[in-house]
C-alpha cells in the first residue's frame, strides 16, 4: 500500500498511510483527495476538517489534500453525490467490507505519480 499523505501528515496513526487496526473504530482506510463539497458535506455532518485545531497538530484541510477518510463517511458521501476522489493504491483493502471494489476504481485517481 503506498503512502496517502504527508503534508499535512494522515492516517489514524499520523504515519501517512491509512492503516487501521481495533483502536480505529471509525476504519480511516480510504485515501482520498478531499474536494470543497466533501469538506462541506462533512462539516455539516458533524466532523469539520477545515478548521485547524492546534492541540492536535492539525492543520485544517483545503481542496487538494489528500486524507485517510472514515469508509462509511466516504459511502455517505458517494450516496450524497460529494465523494471525493480516491487514491486507490493508498486505500487499505479493509474498504472493501463497505465499498465494492468496481465503485473505488471508478472513483480512483488515475495520476497517483505524488504521495505529497
């Protein structure tokens, strides 16, 4: 699995891949590239990512970045017609017990050359 992102630093773990394990209970396994509508959409969900919060070293996000996403999150997304595009070589293959894999790959990037 390749690395989602660097800048700013992803992943459940902060290692910039979107591994997973029991302590992730929201499965942050989707490597996307997050659009202004995601980051809307999911500010009005509940999980405002484009704010920074400084105590957790994080950043806030912008259209561009890319970012380990919550499965679900992703799907509610695909359903409301705002899912980002996805970084498939970077997506840990637990999606796939959420996401059929012929609806990743026509959402997956195909320039996948920068891991920034």
């Amino acid at each position: 699995m390749q690395t989602c992102g660097t800048d700013p630093l992803t992943g459940f773990s902060r290692t910039g891949s979107c591994d997973t394990g029991q302590a992730d209970i929201g499965v942050h396994v989707v490597c996307a590239r997050v659009t202004e509508a995601f980051l809307s959409f999911s500010k009005a969900r509940g999980n405002d990512l484009i704010t920074p919060v400084p105590a957790y070293g994080f950043p806030g996000l912008k259209p561009g970045d890319r970012w380990c996403l919550c499965a679900r999150r992703w799907s509610e997304a695909l359903d409301a017609g705002v899912a980002p595009p996805i970084i498939l070589e970077a997506t840990h293959a637990k999606v796939l017990e959420t996401v059929d894999l012929e609806v990743l790959r026509a959402h997956a990037l195909e320039d996948v050359a920068t891991s920034s």
